[in-house]
C-alpha cells in the first residue's frame, strides 16, 4: 500500500464500475473502521470497489468490526433500502459525484442522496456557525441564506440546530437552492425538532450523507459531516462560534481545501463572536450580510443603502433612534425623557413592527432595521 | 387534699378541637369509679390526644394534687368528631380535678380551656389557640383559660376575657379564686410595623419594579425568568410590602393559619402579609397541606393573603406543581382523609422565579449556555401546564452590567408605591362590586374580554399583536386583564393602545425565540 502522501488525488479508474462495485461502495461506506483516508489509499492500492471489501473481508484492511459488518451485511438490502426512501447513491466516478470533493485528502467513496441532482445545484455556499447561537445571529444566517440563495447560489450547511437551520431556512425562503450534509443516515431525523425542514430541503433541494440509511448521529459524524460540506462549497462563511468552536475545523477544511473564508462580525462583548472576530484578524474577509457576500463572490454588485423605516410617528421613531446595541427600558427611557412604562408600551409597538426584538429583558434592532443594513440589487 | 372515696364522681368541662383551621367545640367529660387505677379516654381521640394520657397524671401530681387511685374514664363527645392536636391536655386535667372535686365547677361551663400540659404541670405554647378563641367567643362563652404564650392571639377576640395561665396550679387557683389572673391587654388591629425591605434599596430592573407594581394592583402572578443572580428573589421578596395593608378581616384570617401551624411565637397578629418561600426540596404535603395524624397548613395556606415565592420553579415535585391548581383557582386546599376533608385557606400571590435554562444562561449577553437541546427540551416542559396558565406576568430579569447598577437613582419607596395599588385596587373593588370577583386577575377570561373597555387604536394593536406574536386564546385573556390593571393604576376608564403594549411586554419571551415559549 503506497504512504498516503503518495496517494493520487481523486479515484482510479473503473473503481465502481459495474453492479458489484457498486454494491461494494454501498458496503464500504457502513464501515465505521475503515476511514475514509484509509479507504482511498487502499482503492488505488487493489483498484475497484470489490477489491476493498475482499481486503477488508480478508482482515487486510479495517477493524474486526468491519470484518463483520463485511460478511453479515447484504449490499444489496443497503441499496434497496436507500431506494425505498427515495434516494439513491452516487458512487464515487459516478457523473453526479461532485469532483469538488475529489479535492479532499479523504474523499467519501460515494454518497448517499435525495433531491435534486448536485451539480444542477451550483455555484454553492457553506454557512456554518454556532448550535446554540443567539437571535440576532439566527437572523444573520437567515439572510445570508436567503440574500444568497436568492441571487442563485445555494446554501451548504450541515442542518444542525441554529445557524445550519437558519440558514437553510433562508434559502428555502429566497426560493434559492440548498443542500444539507448530514451527519446520521437520510432516514434519521436529527436534531429531532428538524423533520418538516428536512423533508422540504429534500425537495426543494438535496440531502446528502456518507452513512447508510438508518445510521445513527455519532459524536465523531459530525467534524466528518463538516469536511463535506466545506467540499461542496466555494467558500465558507461563519456567522457565529464561541472560543474553540467547531466552526473553526471547518475553517482548517476550507484552508486546506483552498476556500475562501467569511467571517459575520458580532459584539466584541459576545462569547458568540469570538470564532468570526478571531478568523477576521487572521485575514478571512469580513461580510456584513449576503450583499457582501455576493460582491466579494462576484455574484452580485450595485448596493443600497436600506431606506430608514418609514411610517414611524414621533415617540416610536425617537425611541427607535435610540436603541443602540442591547438596551434596557429604563436606559431608553432616561435618554427620551419618557417613563418606563411608556417606553415599554412605544418598544411594543416598534416590536409588533418588526424593527427591534426584546432578548433577556433588554431590546435590540432587529437586522433589517440596523444602521449597517444593505441591501443586495442582483447583478 | 384527700380524695372522698365515695362510689363514683363525674366532672365535666368544654375544650376546643382545631380540624383545619376551625375549632370546635368538644365537652370534656370524666367518671371516676370502681376498678384498677387507669385513664381510658374514649371519644375519638387522635393520636396526640391519646398522647395526652400518660402526660396528665404527672402533670397533676406536680402540679400539687392528688390523682385518683381508681378507674377514670374521660370521654370526649360528640364522637363522631376526631379530637385532634395537643390543646386538650388542660381540659383533660382540669376535668379530672374537677371530678375528684379538687377544684370547683362553677365557672367550668363559662370557659374554655385549652393548652398543652409539660410533665411539670407548666402550660405550654400550644398551637391553633387564635381559632380556639374564635369558637368560645362563637360558641357565647365568657372566656377562655390559655398558656400565657398564647394570650395575645386569644385577646384579639373582642368580647371574650382572656385567661393566661402559666400552669396548672395557677388553672386550678382561677377556678378556686384564689389567685387573680394578669390582664392582657388586646393589641391593637393590624397595626402596620415597618417592614425589613423597601423597593427604594432595589438599584435598576425598572421594568422588574413597575411589574410587580401591576401584578400587586391587579392581584395578578408573576412568572420571573433571569440568569442566576440576577436579582429575582430580592423582587419578589419586595412585592409584598406593596400589597394594599391587612385589613382586620384578612389578618384575621391570616393569623389564624399561623396559629394552627404554631407560627406565631407569641405575637398577637400578624400585621404585614407574610412572604414565604419554602425550599424546592418541600413535600407536597408541605407545599399544600396535610400530613398524618394532625392536618397541618402547607405553605399555600400560610401564604394566604400575602406571597407564595417559588424560587427554582422547576426543581419542584412535578406533583406538588400539579397540586397548585386548585389554590391558585379556588383560594383554598381541600384536603380529603377517611373521616371527612377539611380545609384551609390559601389566596395567596405567586411568585414563581426560574432560570432559562437548566444551565441558566440561554439568552444571556455575556456567557453561552452549554445546555443540549433534549435538557433544555425537558426544561421546558416543566414550565408549562395548569400552573403557568394563571399566571399573568410573565418577565425576564436581565443582568445588569456594573455601569447600569451605578447609574441608576435607588427606586422609588414601597410606600408610596402602594399608595398607587391601593387606589387601583379600590377602583376594581367598585367596579366588581357584587359579582365575587376580588380583583382583576381573578376575572374569568370570556368575562374579562366583554367588561374591558378598549379603544379602538388598542384594539387594532391587540388584534396586530396576536397576529405577530401568535398570542393564544389565554395569552389574549391575559393581556387584557393586565392592561385592564395598567389603565386602573393610571386611573383610566379606557383601555388605551399604550396600556395594552404595555401589557404585551408582560407576555414573556423565550430566551433565544424558543425553549420557554408561551405555555398557554
């Protein structure tokens, strides 16, 4: 077996030709021992699919594990099955394995996927961030995603909880493409409250997975799950991560891989900011929001800035001037002259209007309302 | 004195038994006769009356008495009632010296006598004698002969002359009219005695403050979610100090719970609205009542009429909470034994605090919550159901950064606060005049919705407002009971459109848009 170093990029020729092969890549992709860098070595090592399952069957590559999940599993069925649900699976060599992930070092030996076909799904995008990120990040990646998604060019992410939802959420509502990479099998609803979203991604766009159906999320899936979407994408945005974020392994991904990184900026007082603030110091480029974005890709150009809200009466637009970063009432008060109660009551009324949101007892504009607001005109 | 040893004597003296919070008459009697020296006591005593058995003959001994070398059988009538509580030792004691002619039963069928009896023949602080007095002045009595630590609730009865004894000895010498007992002077009503906490040491939460004001001038439940530390037990403990004073009726009342819980240590009233806020780690026999053998009031009952303070609402006994209902519905626990329910009191406010998350940082500006999603999940289940259904306001308490502390005035001080309550309280008072309904809180939903005048900019508003913030059917109820409190707090017969916002910040956001949403 060569060192891996050697290791030609992409797949040898004819590794998954004809049904055995192909049957094979099914089978190898439910090796959890067998890792991925382990398997592209060995594939230009024995050539075809049915080569790898023999060595592994042989106890010459992969874990005992795998030397059982080799000799117990019917391919077969794991076709069947992905078939069953309505999806299907792109070996790699296949026309619709995307050559981008021929980039990796440790490529999936093919992928597991609903929807739409992939390469009718470009240019793409990775947004990632935090899980638990907080509203007004949520609102960042939602129009990131719809801001891109709208101008044509589809969302990566990896539709986990927070900025990966949001982001897809934001797509789907730009009416734009967007493709999640999962990090369990395409049957498995995770996390649990994203079934509806899921079940309109895979659409309205695709679902991808390098595990077969019925797969578990493991913990290890996941830094996996990012490599692919990093892959599939031109460039890399993160829009929220704390201090040692997972978002950052993405970013090694993305620099490996030679993509472009974006970082959203945050308060330099918000824990959530540390990742984009940190990766913006260290030269990933700073975007405001999906016109940026779309300017610096060179999908979109002229901006403008957001016109201020209109229709406000007097109380509501003095209050409103003066909500700068996350305000207490009574600050808001103290500074317009009114009581707190009537500062509550005008916030209410600019709340019901969609220009601030109340967060942990204190109000903040929402995005579209915020000084920085630009708004993207399509190329 | 020698004991005549003539065939059989009878003696009979009126005892009081306290069964939830009311007391009942209980006749005492006692037949020495024939037969090995014992005590039988027959009549339905409960476990602490039985108790009593063994305590009395070495009460009567030191006391100085003789007790009789015979068979004295003491009967408590009516025997359909379960005798409870350890009030009925000096009834007991004097009914035997009274058979045994020791002591003389001329003023035995004028008074009523309760109190616990120590081995010394010393009366003790007994529990429950504020009801005990009640019954005797009811019941047409011309006093009541109490442990001298118990004289000032009993003087709180109008009409009834007080007896404070401090033994058995100085029992029996009343009766003989050999000795003259002290005078207890009645105190005063509820007279208002300066509280510990004002609202003007409360630095900042302004919305926090005039919150608590609404929910004091409506009478409505206050729900606070904030990160640790953030102040939410300082506020709530300050809400009572708010509430309109006592009326005599209310202290009463109040009192007399504490009484039976043997609270009172000594005091004759209660005279500001008590505050309590039992440990997560409480029962829920200790959370609404109950307990074997003596039926004791759980702290609904001793919060009635002031302020239940539930900190770390979710580490309650899931069926404690389920419990809350019924006192948060009906203002008062039934509580239902073999031999008949009883019942106790219990309209209190409550005050429920909790963190936003179990980790208590979802939502914060300056840390990250760290809670999975399937904790947070269950966190909020425990939130919702019956009990947050009835309560109205609902806030999160922010963490003030040291340059909001330092910048803000102290607050305004509790008094003049309530002066505020009161005159809005008053105005509901009038309003409902007739219909049973206390304050605004406690109006039915649908009935809320037609009395609740609302100009038509308010309506709009509210019609806008469930539109965005998808209020649900209580969610509605709520906001216009709560803006119905902000117009009466600002003396208005309408509705306006900046009330009703007003009450829609009260509505309760959940931290980060999910998690802790409106359980209604």
């Amino acid at each position: 077996m060569p060192a891996e170093s050697d290791v030609p990029s992409g797949w040898p020729t004819g590794f998954s030709d004809g049904e055995e092969n192909r049957q094979a890549v099914a089978l190898l992709l439910g090796l959890a021992g067998l890792l991925p860098r382990k398997l592209h070595a060995l594939a230009h090592d024995v050539g075809t699919a049915a080569g790898c399952v023999a060595a592994v069957r042989a106890g010459r590559a992969g874990s005992q594990a795998d030397r059982r999940y080799a000799a117990d599993t019917d391919a077969a069925a794991v076709l069947d099955a992905t078939h069953a649900m309505g999806a299907r699976l792109v070996a790699c060599g296949e026309q619709e394995y995307p050559p981008d992930l021929e980039d990796l070092a440790d490529p999936p030996v093919g992928l597991f996927v609903k929807g739409r076909p992939l390469w009718a799904i470009t240019p793409r995008v990775a947004i990632v961030g935090a899980r638990r990120c907080t509203a007004l990040g949520k609102e960042v990646a939602t129009e990131l995603g719809r801001g891109s998604a709208g101008a044509g060019v589809a969302v990566v992410s990896g539709a986990a909880a927070g900025i990966d939802s949001a982001s897809h959420r934001g797509a789907l509502a730009g009416r734009g493409d967007t493709i999640a990479v999962l990090g369990c099998g395409l049957d498995v609803v995770y996390p649990p409250g994203n079934a509806e979203l899921l079940a309109k991604m895979a659409e309205a766009g695709a679902l991808v997975s390098e595990y077969p159906p019925g797969t578990r999320p493991m913990p290890f899936h996941f830094p996996a799950r990012n490599r692919i979407v990093v892959a599939l994408a031109e460039a890399l945005v993160v829009v929220e991560g704390a201090e040692r974020s997972g978002s950052l392994i993405s970013v090694e991904h993305a620099l490996d891989l030679g993509r472009s990184v974006f970082a959203v900026p945050g308060p330099v007082t918000s824990p959530l900011s540390a990742a984009p603030l940190r990766l913006i110091r260290e030269g990933a480029t700073m975007i405001r929001g999906s016109a940026d974005l779309l300017e610096d890709l060179g999908y979109g150009r002229a901006y403008s800035v957001a016109p201020p809200p209109h229709g406000l009466d007097e109380a509501e637009r003095v209050v409103f001037e003066v909500v700068d970063g996350s305000v207490l009432p009574e600050t808001i008060a103290a500074s317009t002259g009114l009581s707190v109660p009537e500062a509550v009551a005008v916030l209410i009324r600019l709340e019901l209007a969609g220009l601030v949101r109340s967060v942990g007892g204190r109000f903040e504009r929402r995005l579209a309302a915020s000084p920085q607001a630009l708004e993207a005109t399509e190329a | 004195m020698p004991i005549a040893s003539f065939a059989a004597m009878y003696g009979r003296v009126i005892g009081v038994t306290v069964l939830g919070v009311g007391g009942h008459a209980v006749t005492v009697e006692a037949h020495v006769g024939r037969g090995l020296p014992s005590l039988i006591l027959t009549g339905l005593p409960g476990a602490a009356v039985q108790d009593a058995r063994d305590r009395i003959r070495p009460a009567v001994e030191a006391s100085g008495f003789e007790w009789p070398l015979r068979r004295v059988v003491v009967n408590l009538s009516p025997g359909t009632l379960r005798k409870e509580g350890p009030g009925l030792d000096l009834p007991v004691a004097t009914v035997v010296l009274a058979a045994t002619a020791q002591v003389p039963s001329k003023l035995l069928d004028r008074y009523v006598l309760a109190g616990e009896l120590s081995l010394k023949g010393e009366l003790i602080s007994t529990p429950g004698i504020l009801s005990v007095a009640i019954a005797a002045a009811r019941g047409g009595m011309e006093g009541v002969i109490v442990p001298s630590a118990n004289a000032a609730e009993a003087s709180q009865i109008e009409g009834l002359r007080v007896v404070a004894a401090a033994s058995l000895a100085e029992v029996a010498g009343f009766l003989r009219g050999t000795w003259e007992p002290p005078v207890v002077e009645a105190e005063d009503g509820p007279a208002e005695e300066g509280s510990a906490v004002d609202f003007s040491e409360i630095r900042g939460q302004a919305q926090a403050r005039r919150a608590l004001e609404v929910a004091a001038a409506g009478g409505h439940n206050v729900l606070m979610i904030g990160s640790p530390g953030a102040g939410k037990t300082m506020l709530a403990r300050r809400l009572a100090t708010i509430l309109p004073p006592l009326s005599r009726e209310e202290a009463l009342e109040a009192t007399q719970l504490h009484s039976v819980a043997g609270l009172l240590s000594g005091r004759g009233m209660l005279t500001s609205r008590p505050f309590r806020s039992p440990h997560h780690s409480l029962s829920v026999a200790g959370l609404l009542g109950g307990g074997s053998g003596f039926l004791r009031p759980g702290e609904v009952s001793l919060a009635h009429r002031g302020v239940l303070f539930l900190d770390e609402l979710t580490e309650f006994r899931r069926d404690a909470l389920e419990g809350l209902r019924q006192p948060l519905e009906d203002g008062r626990v039934v509580i239902t034994r073999a031999l008949g329910s009883i019942e106790f009191p219990s309209r209190f406010t409550l005050v429920a605090a909790a963190n936003p998350c179990p980790c208590g940082f979802a939502g914060d500006s300056k840390r990250v919550c760290r809670c999975g999603d399937a904790r947070r999940e269950q966190y909020s289940g425990k939130m919702s159901g019956p009990l947050l259904d009835r309560v109205d306001i609902r806030l999160t308490i922010p963490r003030l950064t040291k340059h909001e502390l330092l910048g803000e005035d102290p607050g305004e001080s509790s008094a003049s606060i309530r002066e505020r309550v009161c005159a809005a309280r008053e105005r509901q008072r009038r309003r409902y005049e007739g219909i049973g309904v206390a304050c605004n809180a406690h109006l039915p939903g649908p009935f809320a919705r037609r009395i609740t005048v609302m100009s038509s900019e308010a309506q709009s508003l509210l019609a806008q407002a469930v539109e965005t913030f998808a209020l649900t059917g209580r969610g509605f109820d709520r906001a216009i009971k709560v803006s119905q409190t902000i117009a009466d707090l600002c003396g208005a017969q309408v509705v306006e459109a900046e009330y009703l916002a007003e009450a829609l910040s009260y509505r309760g956001t959940a931290p980060q848009d999910e998690g802790l949403a409106d359980a209604g």
